[in-house]
C-alpha cells in the first residue's frame, strides 16, 4: 500500500512540476510558412498571411506550437520573443509576450 501511495504521490507531483510557467525565446510566424519563416525577414509576409487566414504559431529552435490564444500576440507577428507560459502537448499557453 505505501508503494501505491508513494506512486501517486510521484505522478502527482510530476504534474505539477510541468504546469509551472517557463519561458521560450523564438519567434512567432504563420502556419503556412511556419519554421521556415522564423527569422527577421520573414515578418511582413507574416503579417500578411496571418491577416489572410494563417494562425500565428511559435517557433523554437525549429519546433513549431501552436498559440491557445492568438490575441495575446498578434502585435509580435513576425517578432522574436519571449513567452512565459505553459506548454500543453503541442500548444503554448501564454501568459506573457516581451520582444
């Protein structure tokens, strides 16, 4: 029974570890250019393709996620950042952008 109890004990605690806020540098593109937009020269078409229809995504070291909350940074489109947030799977949750 203690094993059982320590196990629970573990994974809940796992899992309030990985809900803390973290924070990423990269940029934020649009999803149709994606990675390969996340650079300074990139940022008009950025714009423009979001204004088009493309979700703005975040890019990190070429991993592309999605926003939960496009508005928190649609000023930043095309923009190197930093989000503090929380990451659920493929989704960042923002809580703050800073360029």
């Amino acid at each position: 029974m203690k094993k059982f109890a320590f196990a629970c004990l573990f994974v809940t605690s796992t899992f309030a570890v990985s809900a803390f806020a973290e924070d990423w540098t990269g940029y934020i593109s649009d999803s149709k250019c994606a990675a390969k937009g996340a650079k300074d020269e990139h940022a008009d078409c950025a714009v423009k393709c979001v204004k088009g229809g493309a979700s703005a995504v975040f890019v990190v070291d070429g991993k592309v996620y999605k926003i939960d909350d496009p508005t928190k940074v649609a000023d930043h489109i095309g923009h190197k950042v930093t989000i503090s947030g929380t990451l659920d799977g493929d989704t960042v949750k923002v809580d703050s952008v800073k360029m």
